[in-house]
C-alpha cells in the first residue's frame, strides 16, 4: 500500500469512527422512541432524532469523505479483503447519494415521519383514507431518490429491491413467486380438505403478562440469547435492533388472550440477535457489520421461529417449562396438542400472525402489489381495492376495514421493497436446512435443547460470511444451489401432510 | 432594544436550540444507560453520551458563544425579565467554564466515568480500597475545575454548595445543621424511650413484583402524575430524569421483600416529576427551565413522600387500593397497623431506607465529612474510618462493610455538595406546609384524594418562580420568612409524639 493510500484510509476509519458514534445515538433514541418515549414527547423525540441523523448524513456526504471513498475505491487494488469490501459497499453508497444534499435528505426523512403519524392515525380510524396522500408522498420520495443516484437500474422497483435484497431483482422474484404461488395455494387446498380437527380452545385462555414475560426470558435464554449483550422489552409491533457491538436487542408485545403471540415474536426476534450477536469481530473492526440483508436476516429469525419453534422436537423441549409456568391455564393441554395448535393452517387477514403455510401468500400478494404501485400500474386512490381484491383471490378472506387489511403493515410508511425479503428468508433457510440436516443430529439437538451445537454450526455455515457475499454468493456458498422455492415446498408438504393426515 | 442586541439575542437563541438538541440526546441515553444498556454494552455507550456531552460543550463554550453573552450581559438593561435571567444564569456559567477547554471537560467526564466503575466494583466487593484513588480523583478535578472559575468565591466548599443551592453556603448551614442535629437526637431520645411496640411483620412479606407494579401505576396517577408526558421503568437506583418538555421520567426499584419500599420511591420520585410537569410555559421558552435547585426539588419530592404519603390522611386513602392489590399479602393488616409500620422510627445504616426522623442524621454526617474533606482536614484514606466514627456517634450503629457504610451512596462519584440540598429539602417543605395548611384544607384534600387542588396550590405558590429566584428568595415569597430547622423538628415532634406517645 503507498502512503497515500494509508493515509485515506486512516482518515476514512477516523470518519467511520466518528459515524459510529452518531448512529449509535440515532439507534439509542429510535430505541427509545419505539419502547418508552411517552405520548405528548414524540414530535419532539422525533425531531431530535432527525436532527442527528441529518448531521450524520452531512459527515458521510461531505466533500471530504466523498474524495476519500473516491480515491480509495481508485485505489482499492491495494487494500485487503475486508477493506476491498467496505470501499465496494461505500462506493456503492456514494454513487447513491453523491446528488443529494442534507436538506433533501432531511425533506425525505420528514416525510417518513409525517407518513408515519398519518398511518398511525388512519390504522386507528380504519380508513385508509387519511393515509393516501402520505403513502403517495412515500412514493414520490422513493422516486425522488432514485433519480438523484449515479448507478441507479433502469427499473424503480428494481433498485428498491436490489436495496434490501442485492441482486434478487425482478426477473429473479417472479419466477420464484411464481413457483411459490403454485406451491401454497395447492398445499392449502391439501389442508383445507383435511378431516383433521385440532384443538384450539386452550389457544385465547388468558394468560397473566408476567407469566409471558417469565416465559419469554425463558426461551431466550434457551436458544442462545445472550441477555449480557442485550434487552428485552416491550412495544407496539415488536422488533429486533443492532444498536452498538455488544447490544442486540428485542421487544414483544403482550396480549393476554393470546400467550403464543408472544413466545413466537420472541422466538422470532431472538433469531435476528442470536444473529447480531454472532457477528465476527473483523466484521465490526473494518465497519462491514451492517452488511446483512434483510432476506438473510429473515431467513434466521424465521429458521429459529418455524423450522425450530414450531417443529415437534421444539415443543417437546419447552412442554415441561410451559406447564410449569402456565400451570393453570394450560393444565388440560398435552404435549402433541400443542405442537398441533402451534401449526394451524388457516387463511386469514393478518400477515403477522399468519401460520407457517399461508404466510407466503400474504408476501405474494405484497410484491404484486408494490410492483403494480410502482410500474405505475397501480394508483395510490386504487390500493385498498386490489388489495382487497388480491386476499379474496389467494386467500379468500376479506378485511372488515383497512385496519386489518391495507394498513395493517408500517413498512409502506418508509419505502418498497422489505416484503420479498419474508419469503426469500423461507426459502433460504429451507435450503440450509437440508445441509445442517446432514452435517449434524439436527432434530436430535433441539429434542436435547443443543443450542450451543446449533448455533456453532449456523455461526461457520451460514452467519460467517454474511457480511461480505451477496445472498446469491451466500446460499451458493452454504448450499451449493441457487435460490429455489423447491425445498421451502417440499419442507412444508413433508410436515403438514402429518399433521393433517393427507 | 436596539438592533444589534435584537440580533444577538437572536443568535443566542439560536444556539440555545441546538444546545437543546444535544441535551436531549444525552437525556435519552443516559436515561437508556440507567434503565436498559446491557452490561457489556456500557462502556461503548458511555463513550457515546461522553462525545456528544463533549460536543455540546463545545458549542456552549465556543468564541461566538461567549462573545454573544458577553454582548447581552453588558446590554441585560434592554432585555425583558425572563431573557435576563437567562443571561444572568449564563454569564454565570460563562465565568465559570471560559478558561475549561473541551479537552480539559472530556478529562473530567472521564474522571467520574472511572468513579463511577470504580464505585460500583468497590461496593460490590463491599471494600473502599477499590474507590479510594477515584473519589481523591473527583476531589482533584473538582478543585482544579473550581480553581478555574473567574467567579469562584474563596472558599472550595462554598462553591460546590452554592452549585447544588445557590446562596446556601457554610455560615448558613453550620447554623442549621447545628439546629436540626440537635433537635433530632434529642427527638430520637424521645422515640427511642417509648414503649410503644409497632407492629412490623407484615413489611417483609414475599410480594410478587407485578403486584406493586400495578400499586405503582395507581399512586403516581393518583398524586397527579401524567403519564402522557412521561414514563415508568425499573432501575437499580431510582432517579426522575426531566427528558424535554413533554416527558419527565420516573425510575423505581422492586424488591419482593420491602413492597414499602417501591411504595415511597415511586411517591417521591413521581413528587420530582409532577414538579418537572408542572413548569411555566414561559420557562421553557427562555430556556430557564433548568434552573430549580436541587433543594427545591427535595422539598417538593419529600413533600409528596412524607409530609403527604406518610400521614393518616394518606393511608387512609391508598389503604382500600391496597388490600385490593395485595390481597393475600396484606389481609391480617388493618389501616392503623400500616400507618404506624410506615413511621417506624430506627437508626439505621442506610440513608434511602431511613425513616423520616433519622434521615436528618444521616445528612448530617455527610455535610460533616464533606466539609471535611474540601478543606483537607479529612484525608481520603480516614474517610471510612471518620464515617464509622461519625454514624457510631450520631446513630449508634456500625456498619458492617463499606458497602453498607461509606459507599452505600453514588453521589461522591462525581462530586459534592448534593446531601445537603435533601435536609434543606425538608426544612423547606415544613416551612411551606403551614403555608399550605392555612390556605386550604390541606388534611380534607390529601383524605378525598383532591390532588387537583393539592397540586394546584403547589403549581402557583412553589413551583412558579422556582426558576427565576433563588432559594432563599423562593422561601421567603412562598412562606414570608427565612431558613430555619425549628418548622421542621416542630412537624416531626407533633406527628410522632402521637405515635409514640410521649
């Protein structure tokens, strides 16, 4: 490396060093605002919060830092493997953003915010109405911001996808929908004809908050969680955040007529921080940590979730527990009524709580949607109607109001292109399932509660490398295979053809 | 006013609104720091709170900054009211921080950082040796920051009282000390000779956490507490932080084992915070809100604690709420039983647990030592060693470690002057009392729950100018009179010489 090369790069870590400290922040107060900030704070909380995070945007916009990714990105022939990928993503970034300047930067993020108070109050009401001119405005920002960038692909919602989801475009998700499509809705038919009946009385029993509560630290704990680098509280629509190296934390939410609504969002979130948690520290010291897309992600949180949570074994395995704390509520329900609960199938409204079967139809419908909305195909006044018109048709169930149909989701208040990443995270993970299946005594160690043997094994497979390969290059690298639907199907066929007996 | 100062008062402004940007980040994560950084977590998250800290008081500090108070303070004769207490507090402070360069503040963060660790490692270990190179390096930096001050009165303790309680200084508290100390013990004699026997069984009874919790929710709405604008969660030390305008939070600590004791934290930490809620519009406006003294924060807080939540009024007002609650805890206990068990009176080793007579003692001892220790009669290694001596004295109790001894309390982490503010507290709060008990009914109010008409008496004679006067200015509008210990030790002499009957 010449000495001007060391040089940039010594300015760029120092940079990078000073960023960290104001995302940082932002990551604490956005924590804060979603968890505790009390009603009459928010506006101000929310100021606050873009303030910083428009200064951010002035560091790593500044001329200063552009010339040195530039020159780096020239230079990168120099660098080492890790380095080479954080210029790669940088550059990326800068093409990006290179046009845009921190009061249109601040403009977007303050119309972020309105949408989200405008979605806020249309969900309460139920009327979409009072959304439509925020969600139109989201739109318009995305399309805003695209037409700013240096490399942007020829296509919108391609780049909105190549965003969460680097190289899944298009051309790739509707021959995987596709297939995807075909695959549940026949698997659904399978089930609706099915005699089986399964219990579920015991399901809406009221359950005491801190009996959840006690259970949630419980499971947590089980599956590998780390409570030393990390928190649980409660929210409104629960999530997971990165917040520094060492804090990885989760939130739930409690309703007392539904105890499992609570162990599987903790379940699931506790799968994104197991994966926070197992980050390689090479990652964090050349600031590549952040690098994980979010199909990875769900692909994790959702393994955790399903192929684990929801299997047999799992229940077997938290059965003697959930007696022991649920002891009155569920003092009636054996062991394989539960695992059966746990997996009913059954066409519904809410994409949240759907089961493992039909939850990919929800996310079908959400690509055609977001596709259609921004071909321009779709017009924002006509969005409740083919959303409406989409659930009859795939799934058969019509909303009451736009509060459990259309608005039932926050991710439109900030943008496209998050959904895909569900599905994606199915079929990923229904890939390595297959592979770990092989490698090791799989159902065996959830049976014995081997966390520790599992999570090695997803940290060296599938965690390891997550920051620096593509997902295509990721589940080339883990399975050998390109993305298929195929084995998230067969997966699914092979478990549900047993529960109900087809 | 002429141009050039309409200009600089603008420009002030101005600052003063970004300043309040950096506030309340640092608010939000010191909050975060308290309640919810996980454990290996905090060191990055101190660093954090540190740099934007740091930030803030370069911006606070800066040439152009200066330059403009400097400006205002010499034109202060064109400004209206509110705007020259603002530029009297900030000349103030400019005197005392125009020689402190960031890096010298960045140090001292550092140094109360280390005390911080230091202290928390000490007392678990329960061995003061651990502290003992810290709390001599808080003593250092507190009296190289004093020795940097242009307006720096000449005596060091001075000015870290007239910090915590401005014009609250030795020749004014030796005198009221010596009062209070004395009518104390003697008042202890009294109690401590009486054969009246209190029943006290009941009070460590196993009562599950979710129980107080919701006791919790139910006082502090019940005394007037908003929680629209503001928020409760678990801490290990109990504190109420004043986030922004909308959003005074409050912390507690539960124990199975003492429910009284989250009882009183929540009462007195919800007292700070209804202050807080209650505040002047215009306060906010011109940035004066910051300004009540500790002092008077511990009188209103200990108002709503003691002099209301410890009397017969109270408890009979609470007492059906709780056996509602507590149910199975509480069944055997009557109302008269309660009442007594909440006023027991015992010297002990631990000032947050002590009742409301000894409390006074422990003050004392504190005001003693730090006196002491300023003016380099104490030296810091005798320090455990004077404070067994001084509680052995004064209490009659020795502690066994010095954990429960000398550094039971946070406060000397980073710096001194603070104790003295609580006993002043007091010595306020009984002084407003008799005030209040002339205007209105006060006992009726407190028995009917009337907390609107409690808390409005309270909002237009104690909290109104608590930012624009000073304490004894303050003392003097609401009661007419000067400091004195003599309103306090006749309260304390009336209601417990009913107790325990002497």
């Amino acid at each position: 490396m010449t000495e001007t090369t060391q040089k940039h790069l010594k300015k760029l870590y120092k940079t990078l060093k000073l960023l960290k400290k104001y995302e940082h922040a932002v990551a604490l107060m956005n924590f804060d605002f979603e968890t505790a900030a009390p009603p009459c704070a928010r506006d101000d909380e929310n100021d606050t919060i873009n303030f910083f995070a428009n200064e951010s945007f002035r560091i790593s916009n500044s001329k200063a830092t552009k010339e040195t990714i530039v020159y780096l990105y020239e230079h990168k022939d120099e660098l080492e493997e890790l380095d080479k990928a954080l210029i790669d993503g940088l550059y990326d970034e800068y093409l990006k953003t290179k046009n845009v300047t921190p009061s249109v930067q601040l403009k977007w993020l303050k119309v972020y915010g309105r949408a989200y108070t405008d979605w806020l109050a249309a969900k309460k009401a139920g009327k979409f109405r009072y959304f439509k001119k925020s969600l139109a405005a989201v739109v318009a920002a995305a399309r805003e911001e695209i037409n700013l960038r240096e490399n942007a692909l020829p296509d919108f919602y391609d780049n909105l996808l190549n965003d969460c989801e680097k190289g899944m475009l298009k051309a790739e998700l509707d021959g995987f929908f596709g297939e995807l499509k075909v695959g549940l809705i026949d698997l659904i038919a399978k089930i609706k004809s099915s005699k089986q009946v399964i219990r579920r009385d015991f399901l809406s029993r009221k359950v005491p908050v801190y009996k959840q509560a006690e259970f949630s630290d419980y499971v947590l704990k089980l599956n590998g969680y780390d409570f030393d680098k990390g928190y649980l509280t409660t929210t409104e629509h629960p999530f997971t955040m990165d917040i520094s190296r060492y804090d990885a934390r989760v939130t739930t939410h409690y309703y007392e007529d539904m105890f499992l609504s609570n162990i599987y969002s903790v379940v699931h979130e506790g799968g994104h921080a197991i994966f926070m948690q197992n980050e390689r520290a090479e990652d964090y010291e050349h600031f590549i940590n952040d690098r994980i897309t979010n199909g990875m992600h769900e692909s994790v949180s959702r393994f955790y979730e399903n192929v684990i949570g929801r299997s047999e074994e799992y229940i077997g395995l938290i059965y003697p527990q959930l007696k022991r704390v649920f002891s009155e509520e569920l003092k009636d329900v054996s062991e394989r009524e539960l695992y059966e609960a746990v997996n009913i199938v059954e066409p519904s409204l809410i994409r949240t709580e759907a089961d493992e079967v039909t939850y990919g139809l929800h996310i079908v419908i959400r690509y055609e949607m977001e596709k259609a909305l921004c071909s321009g195909k779709l017009k924002v006044e006509d969005v409740p109607a083919e959303w409406n018109r989409l659930y009859k048709e795939y799934l058969g169930v019509t909303p009451k109001t736009d509060a459990e149909g259309v608005l039932q989701d926050v991710h439109w208040t900030s943008g496209f292109g998050y959904f895909p990443s569900y599905a994606l995270g199915n079929a990923y993970n229904a890939m390595y399932l297959k592979k770990i299946s092989e490698d090791m005594d799989f159902k065996g160690a959830i049976r014995r509660g081997d966390f520790a043997a599992i999570n090695e094994w997803m940290k060296e497979r599938v965690f390891k490398k997550a920051n620096v390969l593509t997902p295509k290059e990721w589940l080339k690298d883990i399975t050998g295979e390109s993305l298929s639907a195929k084995p998230f199907i067969d997966y699914l066929t092979e478990k549900y053809s047993k529960i109900y007996c087809f």
